[in-house]
C-alpha cells in the first residue's frame, strides 16, 4: 500500500505533467495545492473517510478519486497517460529542484533534449544560454541540481527506512531465532541518508519469500516495501567482527586497527580485546570519538527524553495543518513543558505568512490559551525571514513583542560564501534574534543548500548569545552533525527542533536527535532540555 507521502507525490507529478503538456493551468494548480495539503497529513489516507480527506485545505472530490484510485491500485490512469508520452529522462528533469514545467518543456522542446547525462552535458558546453530564459546563472544552477540529482540516486533518508527497517529485522529474528541477526551499515550508524536496509545475519538458509523480501522484476535488486535489500550470511566466528567493521567511518576504523584477520564472534569480545568502550554506532564517526572510547571518556550523548520543549512549529496562522490549541494539546500528551509557535513572517507569501494583524490576533488567541492550560506555557514566536540585507521582517516593535524569534533564510538562495555567510551574521547580531534556522537551507536528496562558513557563523552566535537549530526535519537535519563538535567548543546551545507542521511532525524531534548525537551533543549543550522556568530565564537575559 502506498505512503501518504508517495500519492501526495504521485498526485503534484501528474500536476507538472499535465503543465508540461499544456493543460489548462486552473487544472495544474488545483493538484499543486492539493499537494502542499496533502504532504502535511500523517493519519493514512485509508484511514480517512471521504467527508475526512473533503475538509482538508484544497482537497476536492476529484483529488479525493485520485487519493483513493492510488490506495486501491497503486497507480493512477491519468499519471500513466501522461507518463507514456513522456520520456523517462524529461520526467527525470520534473523531479529536480529549480527545473519547472515550463524550462522542461523548452529543453524537450526547444533545445530537443530528454536526457538528464545530455542536459548536464549541454549545461558543460554552454549551450543552455542560447535559449531565452536561460542565463548563465540559471544554467549553472541547473547544472549544480543535474549534479547532485545524479550524485544522489539509490539513496533514502533515514527517517523513510528506519521503521521498515526495524520490521524486516523483527520478522527475520522471529523466523530465525537461534540465529543472530542485526542491523548494520548506514542506518545502524543512523546517516541522514542511507541506501537502503543492510542486515547481517549468521542464518545461511534463510528464505527471502516468507519474510517479505522480493527480488525488483524491473532491476532484479531484493525489495523490502520498496526499499533496497542487502542480507549477508556471516560465519558466527565473525560476527562480531563484522558488526564492528560495518558499522563505523573509515577513519574510526582505521584508527582502531581492527581487521577482517581479527575473528571474533561477539563484538563486546573484540572491543574488551582492543580495550575500547563500547559506544553507540552513531557516535562511531570521528579520530576524536574513537580516542574517547579508547581512553573511557565518552560523553553522555543527548536522548529524546531529555527535551523538554517543542520549539519552532507552525499553525494553520501560516501553513502547518493544525491549530495551536491542537499543536499545544499534542504537546502535552506528549510530556513537554513548553512549545513554541513560530509561524511564518509576512514576507513568506507562499506560505501565508503573517502579516502585522495576524500577528496581533495570534498573540491574543495565545494569551487565551495560556489562560486556559496554566501549568503549560505556549511561547509568542516568529520564524522570521532573513531579508537579502540580513535585516529581519518585521520593524523593531514588533519583533520585541515576541518571545523568540527564529531566523532563517527561505527566499534569493542563489549566493556564495561570502554573500550567504554575511547575510547570516547580519540576522545574527540582530539584538532580537534567539534562533538561527537550518542554517544551509539544504533539503537532503534535493538541494545541497547555500555554501556558508560554518566557523564564522557559529562563532557569531557565540559572540551574540545565540542558539543555533538542529532542524529536524529528516529532510533538512541542518545544522549538519559534523559542526555540532565545534559549536559546543565555542559555548553555543543546539536547539533540537522539528520545524513541525502539523501534530504529528511533532515526532520529528527523535530524527535530529538522532543526527545530534552523531555530533556528540551532550545534554547541556542543547537549549531545549532546559525546563519551563531555564528556558524562559535563557530568554529573558537575551533582552
């Protein structure tokens, strides 16, 4: 069955090919909003009723067919239709960022191209700047995208995988249980991006049919629920052997000395043996980490169960799905103390953002529903667009009426180094910035975000008391794990948040807590672990 994210994808795909060829442009729109409705909804589409999916933002009867015509079948005619008409490679071009319909269809049509290898090669040989519409900045944007399309593909984001994951090993384990099985590679060591589940197991005669794994007719590689498949079948000698070596970088690896000559078939053996202290497989990255377990100094490694509060989420102010009674709500059942809303600011049009009225009104719905839950705290917060002067989005009055404010770049994302890095300080040394927001704007498998100097914006914040965000949004995890090191050197508080937009995405916290302890974050070197009153305090000697 598919996901809610596969027919929200299938139903905004059959948008851009029928603006590709030259629908009626009412039409495309209706599934492009449908889309940006539908990606935000995490009960299941089966689980819904038709009156259910009707209420939903931009949701109507026809999108509602194609919802279930996709939960039914798996496909949808008029997607096919559309699909056999157009070349595999232009189809290739709608799925990159940057690449509308519309400069799609003038490199198929025009420029006769329908090969993502010849659109790469043409953008090489300067041919694009030849067609109007087509610069040479547009050009080398496009190349930049071709490239990290091209670089990216066989890869998933963890958060995809994970729980299918953990089910194909469950069922394994249930199956086999005088055999040992686990988890390795790049979801054991809980990468932002993996290339599928990666299971070693000491059973030899497994059967692939009876535990859910297929072999892919089209690319003869084994699926799982349509995720790549790699079971290796090790000698018991050498289990443990392989769990160490399977699941570290290469330079933790290397550093440790541990060899495919070294047979051993429980991995606390080998790390007794090599006297080194056994530490989580995320934190098995760095040289510093491996003299950490060689020396018995490992830090505490952050857990979900240490945040305290949800900061940085969106209502239906803007564009998240839900209330923020409703968001607050889930909040405490969840157990948080505290949760910031953090709409976003009015120069974010594509996202409804806020304008000064709606601001106001926000704050006094809030002020009502703190009334209402006392011994709960919903905190006045803006994401506030950082302006191309690095400035902020609302005039100084306002912006002081806000309890914290988080600063992010969302528009003119075209800059280097040095453009990008100032903008970023500008926002920085802004007296009424808490937050600095994914500070790359990356979205992982699909942009590779702004270049920044990491150590000039870090040391930034740590000059103006600022705390810098883990986004954790499993398609941002940004800022990335490998700077958390240097930011906790320099002082600076992580904020774990999950840049929720509907309820549900509240869970998303667990995602860029898992990418911070990659990081080594501790603890105290996260700002959301602080209790009701620290973090208020915290906020309070920012004024």
């Amino acid at each position: 069955m598919l996901s809610n994210r596969q027919i929200a994808k299938s139903i905004n795909f059959l948008g851009k090919l029928m603006e590709l060829h030259g629908e009626n442009s009412f039409k495309t729109k209706a599934y492009f909003s449908a889309y940006n409705t539908l990606r935000k909804v995490e009960q299941p589409f089966s689980e819904m009723s038709d009156e259910q999916l009707l209420s939903l933002p931009s949701v109507g009867k026809i999108i509602v067919e194609k919802i279930r015509e996709l939960s039914e079948t798996g496909a949808l005619k008029a997607l096919e239709k559309y699909k056999d008409v157009t070349p595999i490679g232009v189809q290739q071009m709608l799925s990159i960022r940057g690449i509308g319909p519309k400069k799609v269809e003038v490199i198929w049509k025009q420029m006769e191209i329908d090969d993502i290898g010849d659109l790469l090669y043409a953008c090489n040989e300067n041919r694009l700047v030849n067609f109007k519409g087509f610069g040479l900045k547009t050009q080398e944007s496009i190349k930049e995208s071709l490239e990290y399309f091209i670089a990216s593909q066989g890869l998933f984001h963890y958060a995809n995988v994970v729980d299918e994951a953990t089910s194909l090993l469950d069922l394994i384990s249930r199956k086999y249980p005088d055999a040992d099985h686990q988890l390795v590679g790049d979801l054991a060591r809980k990468m932002p991006e993996v290339k599928g589940i990666e299971i070693i197991t000491t059973e030899f005669e497994y059967n692939l049919a009876e535990i859910g794994v297929f072999q892919d007719e089209e690319d003869g590689d084994l699926k799982f629920k349509g995720y790549p498949v790699f079971i290796d079948a090790i000698d018991p000698d050498m289990f443990g052997t392989e769990l160490f070596l399977r699941n570290a970088s290469e330079e933790f690896i290397e550093t440790s000395g541990v060899t495919y000559d070294d047979a051993f078939g429980y991995e606390k053996d080998l790390l007794e043996a090599f006297e080194i202290s056994n530490i989580p497989y995320e934190y098995r990255e760095t040289v510093k980490a491996f003299e950490e377990a060689k020396n018995g100094k490992i830090p505490i490694l952050i857990e979900v169960n240490d945040i305290k509060g949800v900061v940085h989420n969106h209502s239906n102010y803007s564009d998240g799905l839900h209330t923020i009674e409703q968001m607050a709500v889930r909040c405490m059942e969840f157990g948080y103390e505290y949760f910031v809303i953090s709409d976003h600011s009015r120069t974010a049009f594509y996202a409804n953002g806020l304008s000064i009225e709606h601001v106001l009104k926000q704050w006094r719905e809030i002020d009502a529903l703190n009334r209402k839950y006392p011994n709960f705290k919903i905190f006045k917060g803006i994401e506030s667009d950082i302006l191309n002067d690095g400035a902020l989005d609302y005039p100084d009055d306002i912006l002081d009426g806000f309890d914290v404010v988080i600063a992010s770049i969302h528009g003119n994302l075209k800059m280097d180094e040095e453009k990008a890095t100032m903008r970023l300080i500008t926002a920085i040394e802004n007296r009424y910035t808490h937050i600095l927001g994914h500070p790359t704007g990356r979205l992982l498998l699909g942009r590779t975000g702004y270049p920044i100097d990491h150590r000039k914006v870090i040391d930034a914040a740590a000059a103006n008391g600022v705390s810098i965000e883990m986004n954790a949004n499993p398609q941002r995890l940004d800022l990335d794990w490998k700077w958390i090191d240097y930011a906790m050197d320099k002082g600076v508080l992580i904020s774990i948040n999950p840049d929720a937009h509907s309820m549900d995405q509240i869970d998303y916290i667990k995602y860029g807590v898992a990418a911070a302890r990659k990081g080594g974050l501790t603890k105290s070197s996260c700002l959301n672990t602080k209790g009701l009153t620290e973090f208020n305090d915290w906020l309070l000697s920012k004024k």
